[in-house]
C-alpha cells in the first residue's frame, strides 16, 4: 500500500527546500501533531502550491496572512486540515514550493478543492509578477519603454 | 421649504460628457451647475484604494466598492431565456463617472459605423455623418489628450494627427505579434490611448506602474483630474456631489422641463433646481432611466422624448471575447495595456453576414483569467506539475476582441424592483442575436491560425459569447431625424421638449466595435457649440 501510495501519490520537493522557522505562526506541520488547524493547515497549502522561494519566506507568510484575513480562505478552511494531511504523508515538514503533486491518492473532493486554490493563488497579481520577478502593482517604473526590453 | 438653486445650465451627470460640455460653456459666463450622484474622489482616495486593494488582495478593487448600492448603483436586472444573456455595468458613480477607471481607449468609429442601416441592413443610421463628426472627434483627442500614431490602414479620414506620439510597442508586439498578425495577412498598429506617451498639458508620460484604475501619475486622463479642477476656478460653475436628480418636472404643455427634483444623499433634503436648460449625461442606462421616470400627464406619458415608442429602443453593448496563447518563449512585458492593436476586421468582414471587432494582444502576466488556464495546463494525468505552471506564466498572452452587436436589447423600468427612493430601476433585457454570435465563431477559427503563426505551444478556448462586465452600455436614447426613429435629435434635444438635451452613449443610434469613449466626447464638445450659437 505505501508503495502503490507512493507512485500515485509524487510529490517532489523543490529545490528550495528549506525551514520555515517560525513553524507555529506559519503552519509547518508536524505528522505528529494531529491538532494542526485549519488555517494554519491552509497557510501550508499556500506555500507548497505557491511560488515562493525559502529566500522570500517572508513574502509568502504576509500573503497568506492576508489570504486568510479577507474571506479568499473561506472555501478551502474546511477541507484544509484532511488535504495537508494527506500531502504531508509524502513531504517534509519543511517544504514549499513543490514541483508537482499527484491527484490520484487525494479523495476527489479535496483534489477538486487543491486545483481551486492553485487557479485561485496564480489568478492573483501579485502572486503572478512574483513568478515573472516583475516589480509590484502600481510600482512606477520611471521608463515608458520598460516594455520594450527583451525578456531574460 | 425645500432649498432653490438656479442656473442656466443644469448639467445631470459629472461624467467625461457633462465635465467637457461644461468645460466649454463655461466662457460664456453662464451660471453652470454640475450634480452627480457619486461622490468627488481624492488623491488620496486613489492611493488609498490601491493600497486596500493590497491588503486586501483585491485585484478588482474599484472607486464605488463602498457605496450603498441601493443609493447610489442601482442595479440593472435580466431576464434569461432564448437570446435572452445576463448584462451586467461597469458603469461608476461620482466626478468624472466610468472614465475614473476607464482603460482609456479612444479608437474613433469608421464612416460606415454610422450608416450600418443603409449599407447594411441592420440597426439604425446616424442622423449625422462621420464627416460632421470627425473635427469634433479631433477636438476631443486634443482636450483629453490622445497618444497614437498614424499608422492604421483601417481608419477612416482624419483631419489632423494625434496630439502625442503613440506608446511605442512591446517586445511582444514587435517580435511576435506583428510577425504572427502578418502572416495572416492582417496589419497591427498603435493603439490610441488616452494616456501620456510624453508629457502633455502639465501631466507626466505614463510610468508603467500598470495600475491604471487607480493611476497614480494622472498620465490616464480622468475628468475629475484635468477639466474639474479648472471649471473649479471658475465662479459661475457650481459642481455637486452626493446628490441625486429623481425626475424632471414638466410644464402643464409638456414641452419645456420647469425643474429638476433631487435628493442630497448625506441628508435626504430635498433640493429644486430652476434651470434654462437642462442637460442630462448621466450614461447609457440612467439616461434613458431619467426619462422614463419623468414621464407626464401629456404627449410625454410614456417617458419623455417616447412619442414614437423608441425610448429604451436599441439597447446595445459590446461582447468582449478573449483566449490564452502560451507562446512557449517569454513574451516579455506590458505597460499596465496593450501597445497594438488591429482594426483589420472592422473593415475587412462582410458586414452583412457578421460583426465587425477589435482585436488586441499583449503579455498576459496581468490578465487574472491565466491563473485558471496555467493551472489546466500544468495537469498532466494525475500529476499537476507546479514547476510547469510557473515556467509557463512568463509565456503566456492574451488575445481578446470587442465585438460589434446588433443592439436588440431593451432598457425598460422594473417596477417590481425599487430603490431606495421607491423608483423602479432600470432593466436590461439584452438580446444576443445569431448575427452577434458569429463574432464568436470568427474568433474559433482564427485563433487556433494566430497561435499556429506565433509558434505558440497552446491555445485555449474562446470564452463564451456573452456581454460580460457591461463595459458600454448605448442606444436607448437614440439621436434621430425623427420621433419614430429615435428619443433626440440630430442636435440632442429631445424631442417635444424645448429646453432639454441628452449627452452620453445613449444617444448612438448604433456602435461599432470600437470603445465609445471618444465619441462621446465629441458629442459633447458638439453640443457645446451648439448651445453656444443658439443662446
């Protein structure tokens, strides 16, 4: 069965892994610890979908923060804690920013709810221009031809 | 006693239209007065709502989030059924009304935009041609300050060049879009803006902070920013905010508005305003809305203007359609708005069989839509990969078109619902016809031809037909030579009644598929003129 769970279930790290070190405010989680809550299990979704390196640990503590402040968290908190649980059987406690997830383990419900989230935090801007290393909204960048360089 | 104030011109509505027709007037020393029913924004409330929208990771965050809907945005309801599609308005309350967030596109229409009934068969003439139109739409470009090139081989004449040079184009447009464009035989060109592209009359060139709702440069034009604060300085205009016109009042003939009847919105007191002229600007569907609610014992009982029935007549919009390219390379940036566009299909389609459109692409890393499609993209069986989605986000672009409609739709009152006044609001039934849907069909098979021209690695569907946001709500006041045909004429005034003149996208007859901004703000400066010579 873990085998089976195993190939079904690929989950690699990235290779940012890395600790999150305030794990109680950001919701590391501990396989051991059965009374993770929703929202802290949430917290660790954001950053295992997410796009933040270990470097920006904080930038992705302040997004989630306000994700869970503002009301976006409200479908995902009740699948929360029974998603990270069944992920966390093949991460670390540490990880963020995975490569890729298998679906196949997940109860269909909670894949359904863990695609959502992740067309939910790439729909943001902010989210986006931090993948694409572009400055924040509203930014001034001084240069009206700022667009016309060619990409890195 | 209810408070009295008195003017010679009463302009309802503190929008682009009625900000530039006042904006004019106001040398003839006239007494002007300005009500809205929004309120006058800061500067700071701007930065304030970019700041919010932060924290709060609203990425739609706009000027009229914290309104009392029921107030000041009543809501515009639908009916669903055959051809029957849910409409929605993006329309804005307060000085300077929807251009406070417009994208500031300012194509100009084509001749034949106007004479779509004659040539054509469908929807309704213009009472004026595009040749009485053109050095009003040039005057507008000139005060709203418009950044383009001359370089379209679409347009129709133009008697002079935009006041600013056009943004010069992306990496995107030049080294992909162009090519793939060509390829299909189609021309890409500047997009005219009204943002800066150069510093113009005292405002900055555009700074590519790609917040343009809330531009924190003022290098999009906004009324409340550049002709608000001059008629401030003038002591013969009088601008109100926070104030509510609930009807017209007629004479016991019915041919000459007496007063308007309005409702401070912080006090609920009521105010009568005695005025020569009135001038209603108040949009696409208050337009209409107003008259209907004023309507009269006498030829008006129908609404005013409604003597031929053509009051809420010809409702129409535009269908926005859009799909996603992944282009399998980085498409490099965009300035907050697409730098080229093409106008090819607004003149090179059979226009009997079809719509015309707009076309217009551009890197896509702030078009929120992709979040959803990276993410199906990135599922490979049961594997989602992550390290897939983000790789493909710097490679994603858009491509959208703005479609031409037939105008079916009808703007009526819903007496079974009331705002918080006990007026009925304003409905939207809006009809999208077989003819409408062919834009649709246009777009399915050229964008699977443009993706293969870009060497793009994926295309997604196109986005159902629909009249999404309810950008540009027109028609249901149209300008015509005659009662039977539409609500004012070919000047604005409406018909029967002697004082009253209308300035918004509800007076087109018909809209192409170009934004209608610029329009509008011709008719207004063409209105001014026309008040001016006949004082």
């Amino acid at each position: 069965m873990e085998n089976i769970t195993r190939r079904k279930f690929v989950i690699q790290s990235s290779k940012l892994l890395a600790f999150l070190p305030i794990a109680g405010a950001v919701g590391c989680f501990s396989n051991t610890d059965s009374k993770l809550s929703p929202e802290d299990s949430l917290k660790r979704l954001i950053y295992i979908v997410g796009p933040w390196t270990v470097a920006d640990k904080l930038t992705a503590e302040n997004f989630a923060k306000r994700f869970l402040q503002t009301g976006h968290a409200d479908p995902y908190l009740p699948k929360s804690v029974k998603l990270i649980q069944s992920l966390t059987k093949e991460l670390s406690e540490e990880t963020i920013a995975v490569k890729e997830i298998g679906l196949d383990s997940i109860p269909e419900e909670e894949q359904e709810i863990l695609l959502n989230l992740t067309k939910q935090l790439y729909s943001f801007v902010e989210v986006r221009f931090y993948v694409s290393n572009e400055p924040p909204w509203g930014e001034c960048q001084g240069n009206p031809k700022w667009h016309t360089r060619i990409p890195e | 006693m209810n408070e009295e104030i008195k003017a010679d011109y009463c302009i309802v509505g503190g929008g682009i239209a009625g900000i530039l027709l006042a904006s004019k007037l106001v040398a003839t020393g006239k007494k002007i007065l300005i009500l809205d029913q929004g309120p006058r924004f800061t500067e700071k409330d701007r930065a304030d709502f970019l700041s919010k929208s932060k924290e709060d990771l609203n990425d739609f965050a706009d000027y009229n989030d914290n309104v009392d809907s029921g107030v000041v945005t009543p809501l515009s309801s639908a009916k669903s059924g055959d051809l029957v599609v849910e409409w929605t308005n993006y329309r804005l309350f307060g000085i300077g009304g929807t251009a406070l967030h417009f994208e500031g596109l300012m194509m100009r229409p084509i001749e034949e935009d106007m004479r779509v009934k004659t040539n054509y068969g469908y929807s309704r003439d213009w009472p004026i041609s595009y040749s009485e139109l053109e050095p009003w739409l040039l005057e507008a470009e000139y005060e709203i300050g418009v950044s383009g090139n001359d370089d379209n081989p679409y347009a129709s004449s133009k008697s002079g060049p935009y006041p600013m040079p056009g943004h010069p184009f992306s990496y995107f447009d030049s080294e992909i879009l162009a090519p793939a464009l060509k390829k299909t035989g189609i021309t890409g060109h500047s997009c005219p803006r009204a943002v800066n592209s150069v510093p113009y009359r005292g405002r900055s060139a555009c700074q590519a902070c790609r917040a343009c709702k809330f531009c924190p440069t003022g290098a999009r034009y906004s009324p409340d920013r550049v002709h608000v604060p001059i008629l401030e300085k003038h002591d013969n205009v009088k601008i109100l905010e926070n104030i509510s016109v609930r009807k017209l009042e007629t004479n016991s003939k019915g041919d000459k508005i007496n007063a308007a009847h309005a409702i401070r919105l912080q006090d609920k007191s009521e105010v009568v305003i005695v005025a020569k002229n009135f001038i209603v600007a108040m949009g696409g569907v208050e337009t209409p809305r107003m008259l209907l609610l004023s309507a009269n014992n006498g030829i008006h009982k129908h609404g005013l203007g409604n003597m031929g029935g053509q009051l809420g007549v010809g409702f129409n919009d535009h269908d926005n359609l859009y799909v996603t390219f992944d282009a399998a390379r980085p498409v490099g940036r965009r300035l907050g708005y697409e730098t080229m566009v093409s106008d090819h299909f607004r003149k090179h389609i059979n226009r009997i069989e079809q719509p015309t459109f707009t076309m217009y692409a551009s890197p896509a890393m702030d078009w929120f839509p992709i979040g959803n499609e990276a993410t199906t993209w990135s599922r490979h069986g049961n594997i989602v990969s992550l390290e897939d989605l983000r790789d493909s986000l710097p490679n994603m672009a858009t491509l959208s078109i703005m479609t031409e409609s037939e105008g079916r739709g009808i703007l009526e009152l819903d007496i079974e619902n009331l705002d918080s006044y006990g007026d009925p609001i304003a409905k939207v039934t809006m009809k999208l016809t077989e003819w409408d849907r062919k834009a649709y069909s246009k777009l399915v098979e050229l964008a699977p031809e443009l993706a293969e021209a870009m060497s793009a690695k994926k295309v997604s569907e196109v986005s159902p037909p629909g009249f999404g946001l309810g950008y540009h709500p027109s028609g249901a006041t149209a300008m015509a030579k005659n009662p039977d045909e539409g609500v004012c004429d070919e000047n604005l005034k409406v018909f029967g009644v002697e004082n009253l003149y209308l300035v918004s996208n509800s007076v087109f007859p018909h809209m192409g598929s170009n934004p209608p901004t610029l329009t509008i703000a011709a008719l207004a400066l063409r209105l001014a003129a026309h008040l001016e010579a006949a004082k």
